[in-house]
C-alpha cells in the first residue's frame, strides 16, 4: 500500500463502472532503451496512471511472440516476453498497480497460438493423423496434388484462411486453417488439451494477481468443418454475420460452452475474476458473451464506429442500455483502441471518410481539422464518462492525441499492410510510442529511436507540457474520472429534452451531461457547472461540446 493511496477494496462489483485503461505495451514506456515499450517502463510511469485514476488497466499482449501481429501471435502464454521484461517485473507491476488501486486485466489469445508455440511445432513434426496435428485445424487440399487451399475461406488480414505446411519429409503437404495471419494458426477447441491449457493458464495469471481478462476473438473459437464446405463465407463484416449462430466460424452457439467453463474457474477466486469479450458481432448475440454465468462484459464498439451524430450517439446508447439491463452485465464505452484510426482524427474528416483510403493518402485527403476532431473528442469523452456502465480508454487519448498518418510504408509492422498487397496500411498510425516530453530522441518514451517513428508535432502534446496546463486534454481527463465518481450509483439515466443535434441526460442525484453535436450554441440547463470541454461563457453550450452540471436543491 502507498502511505495515503487508494486501496483495493475486495468488491466483487467493481468492473461494472470501472474506468479501464488500455496499455500497448510495446508503445507505452521503454525502461531500457532499446526502442521498444517494456514492464519496467510501464512500472516507471504507474505515477501517471495513479493521477489519471483510472480503476484498471489492460495490458495488451506482453508473452514471447515474434510480432507477426503486434504481440497477438502467443508463444508462450504463460511467460513475459524477454524483450519485455520477465515474470518478476509482471509480479513488480502488478504489485505496483495494486498498492495504486490500480486493478490489472491481461490479455487472452485463445482463438490462435503463433506458429512457434511448442504445440505448433510438435503438430508440424509428428506429420499427419499424429494426436498433435490435432490440437490445431490441418486438412489435405483439393486438386490433384493437393494444391489447393481446402476451401476458399478468406483471412481477417487479407488472402486465404488456410496456409499449407512443409511436411517433415521436405515435401509440401497439409494445409491448416489460421482466420488472421498465418503466423496465427486456429486451434482445435473440440480438443479436450485446448481446453485444460487455457484454465492452467487462467490460473497461472489469477494466481499472480491479475483481476480480469480481456478475451481476444472470443466469437470464433469454434468452428464448424464438416463438409461439404459452406461457400461465400464473409469474414470481418459484422452486418453480415447472421444471428442465428449459423455461420461456420463466427458467433456459433457452442463457443459459449466454453465461457461456462472458464465462469467456473473465475469463481474460484476472491472476488471473482472478471473478463471482457472482444466479440465483434451485432449487439444482440453480443449480450449473450456478457452474461454472469460466462465472461460478465462484452466490448462494445458501436460508438467507436458511429458518426459524430447526436440521433445515433443516443440509439446506441439507449440499446445497450437495455441490453446489458437485460443480461446484468454493465454497459462498455470505448471510442478508440489498438486496432482502429484515433477518434480525435476520426471526427476531424468529413463525415463518411474511407479511413483506409485516407491513410493511403499519408492524410492528406481529404485534408484532417485537426483542431474540430480534437475539440470533438474532448466532448466525446464526457459524454462517454457520464454514462453508466465503464468506459475503456486507449494510451494517448488523454493526450488528445491523433492518428499518425504518414508512416512511412517502409516502417509498417501491421500484417494487414503486407497481407493486403499494400492495398491497407494497417493499424499502426494509433500504436506510435507515445510522448512524455517535449523533446528528447523519442520525447522521453525511452533512450532510443521508438520502434515506430513519431513525428515532430508529438513534442507538442507531451504529457510533461499537458500536466500544468489547466486547459489540457490531460487535465480534463483527470477532472473528468475524478469528478465521475460522484456519478456512479444507481446504473440508470434519464434523458432530457433536446433537439435533434443534443444530447442530454440525467444521472441520479441530479447530475446533467449535455453534448451538443451542432455547431449553435444552445441553453444550458440550471444548475451549478461542474465541468465542460471547452471554457463556456455564460449560460451557453457551444457545438461540439459537453457540459456537466448538477441540479441545485431547493
Ligand atoms: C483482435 C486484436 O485486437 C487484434 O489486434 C488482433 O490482430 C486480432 N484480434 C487477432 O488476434
């Protein structure tokens, strides 16, 4: 415990309106110089956290893998990766985060292994029928010579689902299924190994301390192979899916055996661990992820993908709301995360945008309002904060920060940029190692050049400038997770009259957000201002903007 810090209190509870911080741990803090972010970074900067204070954290992958997909490729789900740290410096940082009250949530890649976890390995070795090959999804080719790919399935990142292997005789051979790249082979969840592995390695993190767990593809363990093969299968387009569990390999109804299961191990810890499901799938079937008796929260990225559009911003709401009511799960907010172009630059391009054309520009075009996407952002953060359920914030968007779209083609690590055919740049402009000074060889993210280059304007937004500055975007996030506090209890909203360009509701207890998404400005409510996202003058709510207040008694 910190002399005078927050405590963890044993709540059972607490996730369902937790702040929670995601940390890329490659991109967070290098402690030793070698261009890439670490734990010791991370334990370096727990003051940082502390004072944004946040409830958790989420720590992206940090186990051994060769990064043919940002740490997404496990080799070792139970180790830290050398590069990284080690267990100590885990069991260091999670005591650290702790004394902080600070809870930590980890993350789960059960969907794939990468090619080089001993289970791989061994399947490639022991050659075809052997009990390892089935661990994982191989099956022989079509043609004559078994040339082609089993079926036509396509990956996540572009190009087939299925990679064909070398056999041990030297002799190309059998082809196996790997939905993202093939670096990330599928495992076999209808084998009973799979399953124990994970609870061994659930136990292995809950032992050491860890709160939670983010449940990475948690849509696709199971997959339907009998053939013959269902043809036009889509992958990666969620209108598509259906909701019924009737695709082969999204969303199918025996995936939530499995979440059962891991319940049963969750359970046996004091509280309870928790988990989130990154289920990208519509939000009905969603709500199924999130229910207590399996993973208690499911992601939810309807207003990472909406507009900046009041009449949609409050659907989604209302939806979720009802739906998470429905299930006794709590609502997820998020806006940003590793995966997707930075919400600041998404609301500063016209409405519309094809982001991954728009990276193909360098940014360009259409030009970025760096200014209005920021301004926006900040509105957007209050609003989100105000809503019951928890909110999920990225690294650097307490920053303000916005997508580096001119990466060099040369740098790019994202597979998506070379399975593509360079047809997608990919997710690297949101994982750029972040600034905590103004200058500096990599404005104070460690010793060296970053693993990827920032460019010169991240001086400008540096936590070190931002942390004295009243008007900073750091600022407003610590207000605003501060302030928040008093909003917490009971789960419920009320929405206030407004027109079609406002968003306004009401917390118990009185307390008002109000977002105006036009650009007129609009009448506040009575009531004492508690925060807003830009200075108001008078009783007025510019566009763009949220204002929090509360109702005066009496
Ligand atoms: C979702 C993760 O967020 C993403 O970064 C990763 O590429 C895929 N799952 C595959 O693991």
């Amino acid at each position: 415990m910190t002399a005078g810090g927050p405590s963890i209190q044993d709540d059972p509870q607490w996730w369902r309106q937790a702040v929670v911080y995601q940390i890329y741990p490659r991109s967070f803090a290098d402690a030793n110089g070698d261009g890439v972010g670490d734990l010791p970074g991370i334990l370096a900067r727990v003051g940082h956290l502390r004072e944004l204070g946040v409830d958790a954290v989420w720590l992206s992958p940090f186990y051994p893998s060769a990064l043919a997909d940002g740490g997404y490729d496990v080799d070792d789900y139970r180790d830290v990766d050398p590069r990284l740290g080690t267990l100590a410096d885990a069991d260091a940082l999670f005591s650290a985060l702790h004394a902080n009250g600070i809870r930590v949530i980890v993350d789960l890649v059960p969907n794939h292994t990468s090619n080089r976890h001993a289970w791989f390995r061994a399947a490639i070795a022991a050659g075809r029928d052997s009990p390892e090959r089935a661990r994982y999804i191989f099956r022989d080719g079509r043609g004559a010579a078994g040339e082609l790919p089993p079926n036509d399935w396509p990956s996540h990142f572009g190009a087939s689902a299925w990679s064909r292997i070398v056999e041990p005789d030297g002799v190309l051979g059998q082809w196996y299924l790997h939905l993202f790249a093939p670096e990330q082979p599928d495992l076999n969840w209808d084998h009973p190994d799979v399953h124990a592995d994970f609870e061994n390695t659930i136990r292995f993190w809950a032992d050491r301390g860890v709160d939670g767990f983010r449940v990475d593809v948690a849509h696709a363990l199971k997959k339907d192979l009998s053939e013959p093969y269902r043809d036009e299968v889509t992958i990666g387009v969620m209108d598509e899916y259906p909701l019924d569990g009737s695709h082969p390999l999204i969303d199918r109804d025996d995936v939530h055996e499995i979440y059962r299961s891991w319940r049963k191990v969750f359970d046996e810890y004091s509280p309870p661990r928790v988990a989130v499901a990154e289920a990208t799938v519509p939000a009905p079937r969603r709500a199924l992820y999130a229910t207590e008796e399996e993973l208690g929260q499911a992601f939810n990225f309807d207003l990472l993908e909406a507009p900046w559009d009041a009449r949609r911003f409050r659907s989604i709401i209302q939806e979720n709301l009802s739906i998470s009511a429905d299930t006794g799960s709590s609502s997820t907010w998020t806006l940003s995360n590793h995966d997707v172009v930075r919400h600041a630059t998404r609301y500063g391009l016209p409405r519309g945008t094809d982001l991954d054309a728009w990276l193909l520009t360098d940014g360009a075009t259409p030009p970025l309002d760096r200014e209005r996407g920021l301004r926006r952002a900040r509105a957007a953060v209050l609003l989100l904060l105000a809503l019951p359920g928890s909110t999920y914030l990225y690294q650097g968007e307490e920053l303000g920060l916005h997508e580096v779209a001119d990466l060099p083609r040369e740098v790019l690590q994202d597979p998506i940029w070379k399975r593509d055919g360079g047809s997608r740049k990919g997710r690297d402009g949101c994982r750029v190692p972040l600034p905590w000074a103004p200058d500096g060889p990599s404005f104070g993210f460690g010793a060296k050049a970053p693993h990827l280059p920032q460019p010169s304007w991240f001086g400008s937004v540096a936590v070190e400038g931002q942390r004295g500055d009243a008007s900073s975007t750091l600022q407003l996030y610590r207000a605003a997770i501060r302030e928040r506090r008093a909003l917490l209890a009971p789960e419920r909203l009320d929405w206030l009259p407004g027109d079609d360009s406002v968003l306004a509701f009401e917390r118990p207890g009185g307390w008002m957000s109000v977002t105006n998404f036009g650009q007129e400005p609009i009448a506040l409510p009575p009531g004492r201002l508690v925060l807003s996202s830009v200075d108001l003058e008078g009783e007025l709510l510019p566009g763009d903007a949220t204002a929090w207040l509360v109702r005066e008694q009496g």
